[in-house]
C-alpha cells in the first residue's frame, strides 16, 4: 500500500502555512490549504515520477523531485522522494523561499 510520509519539517511547513492563511484569511482558506496539500500528496502517489527532479542538491538527495500545490495555492511546491512503498515528503515550501538552502 502506498503512503505519503512527512518528514518533521514537511509537517510543520504546511501548519506554518495554514495558520498564517487562518490568521490573513480565515478558517475557511486554511482549510482550503489542507485540503489542496492532501490532493497533491495524493496525485504524487498515484504518479511519483510526475515530478520534476531537483538537480542542485547534495548527493543525500538524489532523486528528490518537486511537483505544485494544486491551485490556487500553486505558489507552494511540495519537495519529495520516491520510495518503494510511496513518497517521503521533505518539505512544502512558498517560491520565495530560498529553496536551496532550505532543503540543505
């Protein structure tokens, strides 16, 4: 059985993202935002190759790839790597993030 597995860090990126989206918004946007994460992550193990392969990390990370937030969160971009038994989430970062550094 397939199975999207957060790391940590993926875990808390997403929270961070849905309480500032509750806090700007509303409930009803960060809800939104689970939501819209929860339809990626399940497209991405339905599909784990869709995403396009991350080639500026370190060797630790070979294979990573990275795929887009359903709309209309598409400014975010969820960072994984395919396993055997589904995808191991890195992280879930904005684009304005420093995505280099972040990953490292």
């Amino acid at each position: 059985m397939s199975a999207a597995r957060l790391r940590p860090r993926a875990q808390q990126d997403i929270d961070a993202a849905a309480d500032w989206y509750a806090a700007e918004e509303g409930l009803d946007l960060a809800l939104r935002f689970y939501a819209a994460v929860e339809a990626t992550l399940e497209l991405l193990l339905e599909q784990p190759r869709i995403g396009a392969r991350v080639t500026w990390v370190s060797s630790r990370l070979l294979g990573c790839r990275h795929w887009t937030v359903a709309q209309p969160f598409g400014v975010w971009q969820v960072y994984y790597l395919k396993r055997d038994d589904g995808i191991e989430v890195l992280r879930v970062l904005h684009g304005a993030r420093d995505v280099p550094r972040e990953l490292e």
